[in-house]
C-alpha cells in the first residue's frame, strides 16, 4: 500500500486521479473566456493602448519629454529595466534549480512562473529600447559587420554586457518554457474538437507521441536546460549590477552589488509569483493543485530573501562608513535623511520589515495577507532601484550641479506600458495553454496526493487509511 507521508502536509489536494488534472487544467483551455477574462483582458488592453501612445511620442518627441536633466541622466527608464529583470528571476529559479534539487512543490507553479519570466524579461527589454530614443538604431548594439568600417561596439562597457546577458535570458527561458509545454500541448491536441485547435495545438507539440523513447528525450533535454538555466540566475542580474557597480559614483562603487541584486530578483520575483497565482487559482478554480504548502513554501523563500537584502542593507552602511571616504558616506547619508527621505524609508519598511511578518505561521498561510505582502515587497523592490539610482547622482561631487528629478506624465506612461504589455501577454497565455504543467503533476500525484485515488492509469490501488502505520517513502514530500 502506498501511503503519504505525515510530516508534510499533500501537495495535491482532492483525490485526484490522472483523468481529473487533465479535465481541471484543460477547463479553461477548452470553454470560452469567461466574463472575468474579457474584463481583465479589456481593462490590460486599454492600459497598454494608453502607454503605447506616451511611447509613441516619447519616441517621436525624444527623450526630452523625461524628467531627466543634466545631472540626473538615469532615472525612470532604468529602474524600471532593473525592476522588470529582477521579476523574472523566480521563474528560472523555480523552474531550473528546484528541478535539479528534485522539489516537488515546484510542479504546479514552475508553467506560469516560466511565462512570467519571458513576459518580465520583454518588458524590461522594452525599457532598453525606450532609452535609446532611436529604436531603429537598436542592432549598434550587436557586434555585427557594418558598412561604416571597424565600427564595432564597446566589449568593456557593462551596457553591451546587458544584451548578451538579457538576450541570453530570454532565449534559453523561451526554449525551456516552451520543451515543458509539449507534453500538455499533445494531451490538448487529442482532445481538441475542432480542426483549427487541433492544427495550431498539433503543430507546436511538434508530433508528440507519449512513448517511453519520448519520455525519456524530454526528461533528458530539461535536465540539460536546467543546467544551462541555472547559471543565469546568478549571472544575468551580476551583469545588470555591473552597470552601476563598474562606475566610481559613489553609492554604486562597490563590490556587494552582485550578490545583493541577485538575492533581491528572487525576492520581487518570489512575490509576483504570488501575486499572480494567487489570483489564478481562485479564477481557474485550481485550489486542490495551488495549495497553502505552496503558498507558505513560498513565503519561506520571500522570508529569507528579504533576510538576506536587509543584511546586505546594512552592510552598505557599514563599508561606506568604515572606508573613511566622505563622499561614500554623504552617498548613503543622504539617501537616509537628504530630499529623497521617503523613498528610501519606503524601500525599508517594505524589504526589510514586512517581510518578517511570515515568521508567524497563521499570517504565512494567509491567502489574503500573503497577497497584500507579495504587492508591497515590489513596491519596495521598486523604490530600491529608484534609491540606488536617483539619490546616487541627484547630489555628485559639486554641489552647484545638484539637481533633483520629477518623473513627468511620460515617464509614468511609459511604466504603465510595461504593465499594459505584461498583463495583456499572462492573460493570453492563461487562456490559451495550460496554466499548470499537467505532465508534471501527474508525474507526483503517487506520493503527493491527500486521498490517493481508488485507480490510477487503471491499477487498483487502495485508499490510504486514516488509522494506517505511517510509511515513509524516500521519494516522498
């Protein structure tokens, strides 16, 4: 008789069998959008129709039309770049190392955690983009051959490191997001009913036959994307560092950007993971796959992320004050008490006290509270990288060129653009391929389920009894 173990609690709830993950995952698939998507949808349209036109004469206009001035020339554009790519770090997180480690909590969140990391890293793009002023001009950024002679880019500068790092990014996620969804691309082909669904599905899940040769070539090939996945985590926000950290403006000369910035993408990333499946299994009625020991897991990586970015806090305070360099100093000194007071306590009131709250169990498997603190942690996140950057070049070394900055009505309508194109692409995405990879939690249901059903792929199995001996499996959560 195969049993659960009771230290943990299951992580699929329900009974379920194989035939009900499929039928609960392909529900929204399958059925017409309801009346809550298309308002969403309607609502993630109309946000992007507006940022769309603040681009479109950002563009037209130049950059004039930023709050930027002759001191302050980042501002907006890249903490919002910054913001967007630390977003996207949990979805390589969950997706590549907690596979390698063999975590089976990851299974029902790892599919709309990977679409959050591809949608994140193309907003940040974006942002990329808007700060060249002439898009068109974007490919001077790739060591590519050019009529002008030996015009080649510059390889020492941390910028042309961000392409390579943010293109890298993209391209390896895609590829993994996509080699997952084959199997559940292949089980909505066979199902489908009309001959359009059945070709576009048929022709992404690239001739899927379910066999064991099959299996194995998919299992192997996400081992080695894994693999390759896994170093990006902590290389892609490295390089995004870098382009602060390789400067000699204080407040950015320092080497504990890295680290600092990877522990803080994981920690944006963890909590829009929240905020985005909390929603989603309330819509798509997939409480019995997204549970609580999900949601408090997670809420245990936000914990000691927030830890771990308030440690580092500190000891940003503690080098400038021990270096003896009075510009360091005056750097963070002023990024505490200087104009930019409130955004620099905003950014620790969010980051490093709320977070702390999830030591209490009751509060950490609080569906509600976890979704309030999952939105305040990226608005934290957000004012970290607007401290970093704004406060660090408002006051430089003459103070006859002290300047502050004001976003202007283009700035924010550039933000929202973001907003606009990310919501618009997860809302496609959930309509149209499955929200949870139904190969993989079919794959765990033997050891995860709270009730294991009567038959499984039609071997009788007998329900776990309440008065059973406990049997620990070694393969089991």
């Amino acid at each position: 008789m195969h049993v659960t173990s009771p230290v943990r609690e299951p992580l699929i709830q329900g009974g379920k069998t194989y035939a009900d993950v499929t039928e609960d995952i392909c529900r929204q698939v399958e059925g017409a959008p309801t009346k809550e998507w298309k308002i969403a949808f309607g609502i993630s349209l109309i946000v992007l129709a507006y940022g769309s036109c603040c681009l479109a004469w950002t563009w037209w206009e130049g950059l004039g039309v930023w709050g930027l001035n002759k001191t302050v020339g980042w501002a907006w554009d890249i903490t919002n770049f910054v913001w967007w790519v630390g977003i996207g770090h949990a979805g390589t997180l969950i997706s590549a190392i907690l596979l390698l480690f063999r975590q089976k909590w990851r299974t029902s969140i790892n599919r709309a955690a990977e679409a959050m990391t591809i949608f994140a890293v193309i907003c940040a793009a974006s942002f990329i983009l808007m700060h060249m002023g002439r898009p068109w001009m974007a490919y001077w950024a790739l060591p590519l051959p050019n009529v002008f002679g030996s015009l080649w880019v510059n390889f020492n500068s941390p910028l042309v490191w961000d392409v390579f790092a943010i293109s890298t990014y993209f391209s390896v996620s895609l590829v993994f997001w996509y080699i997952g969804l084959i199997p559940d691309l292949a089980t909505i082909r066979d199902r489908a009913t009309s001959k359009i669904s059945r070709f576009m599905y048929g022709t992404f899940a690239m001739g899927w036959d379910g066999s064991a040769k099959t299996w194995s070539r998919y299992e192997y090939i996400s081992l080695i994307l894994a693999g390759l996945s896994t170093p990006l985590v902590l290389s892609v926000h490295t390089i995004v560092s870098m382009d602060f950290a390789t400067s000699v403006i204080p407040g950015w000369h320092t080497t504990i950007f890295p680290p600092y910035f990877v522990a803080g993408a994981i920690f944006s990333g963890f909590a829009m993971v929240q905020n985005l499946m909390l929603i989603t299994r309330v819509v798509y009625r997939l409480e019995d796959y997204i549970t609580l020991e999900h949601i408090e897991t997670m809420n245990k990586v936000i914990t000691l992320t927030g830890s771990v970015v308030g440690v580092a806090y500190i000891t940003e305070f503690f080098i400038a004050w021990y270096s003896g360099v009075e510009y360091e100093y005056y750097a963070f000194f002023n990024r505490m008490t200087g104009p930019y007071w409130w955004a620099y306590w905003a950014m620790m009131t969010c980051n490093v006290i709320s977070p702390q709250l999830f030591w209490s169990r009751k509060l950490r498997r609080s569906i509600t509270f976890t979704f309030f603190i999952s939105v305040v942690v990226n608005i934290g996140m957000w004012f970290e990288r607007f401290v970093i950057i704004v406060t660090s070049l408002h006051r430089d070394y003459i103070p006859s060129s002290w300047a502050m900055f004001s976003p202007t009505r283009y700035d924010i309508g550039d933000y929202i653009f973001s907003f606009g194109l990310f919501f618009t692409l997860f809302l496609l995405f959930s309509k149209y391929l499955p929200v949870v990879n139904m190969a993989e939690v079919k794959a765990v249901i033997r050891s995860t389920s709270a009730n294991l059903p009567k038959n499984i792929a039609g071997v009788a199995k007998v329900r776990q009894q309440g008065t059973a001996e406990p049997a620990f499996n070694k393969d089991s959560e």
